[in-house]
C-alpha cells in the first residue's frame, strides 16, 4: 500500500488516469456480469460499493475520489456497452435487432445506474476516510520505530 501512495505522489495525473481506466473495467467486467450471465443485484452492488472503497482509498481526496468514481463509472458503462454491441456489430445483425437489443440494455442499466450512481459515491466517501486512516496509522508506526 506504501508503494500506492508514493507513485501518487510522483505522477498525480498518470496516478489519476490509471486509477479511472482501471476502475472503469472493473465496473465493465461487473455490469457484463450483472447482464449476460445474470448474477443476482446484491454481488453487483457489493463490487460497486468494493471498487468505489479502493477508489477513495487510494486517491485521498474526496472532490477528486468522486470525479474519478464518477468518470470511471461513465467510461464503464461505455465499455460494457461496447462489449455488449459487438456481436451484433461485427455480425451485420439487422438494425431491428440491434435496436431492441439496446432498448434492453439500456433500461436495464438505467435501473441499476440510480442505485450504483449512491453507492459510489458514498463508497468514494467512506473510502477517502478508510485511506486516510490507514496513512495516519502509517506514520504513527514509522514515528514509534
């Protein structure tokens, strides 16, 4: 965890983009999980409520934790899309097809996006605190020694 915050120190922008692109394809592989093999609401929304933890975690701050919470969450949601398109895209499905495929991913999503939407951010929240907790706790023990 030492490691963590000295490279966020370092390259707080490289730190800040890796941490969204990271987030984003954990909260992809949950949304896939939640739609294609039909895992139940409530593991989905303990790895959203995990994800957006370590999120604030390891970023500290409690504006930037719910930026990057936020923005990884959209670009997931992105990426779960694409994922989700890419068969019918790639095997020239008809355009009836398609749009009553997204007609059902798209209200789907929608439902679960309010609930997950709260979750982040008090995960982000809780996870900013968790964070600094764990930093205070570091340096009482590097002062003790």
């Amino acid at each position: 965890m030492e490691f963590a915050f000295r490279m966020r120190k370092k390259n707080s922008l490289m730190w800040s983009a890796g941490l969204i692109i990271a987030s984003s394809l954990n909260y992809a592989a949950t949304n896939l999980l939640v739609i294609i093999w039909g895992f139940e609401l409530p593991y989905y929304l303990l790895a959203v409520f995990i994800i957006s933890l370590l999120i604030g975690a390891l970023a500290l701050n409690i504006q930037k934790a719910i930026l990057i919470a936020y923005a990884s969450m959209f670009g997931g949601l992105l990426i779960a899309s694409a994922i989700y398109f890419a068969p019918y895209v790639i095997f020239a499905e008809s355009n009836v097809r398609i749009n009553l495929s997204a007609t059902v991913l798209f209200s789907f999503l929608a439902k679960i996006f309010l609930v997950s939407a709260v979750l982040y951010f008090l995960g982000a929240i809780l996870g900013c605190f968790l964070g600094e907790h764990v930093m205070t706790q570091d340096r009482n023990r590097e002062t003790a020694l």
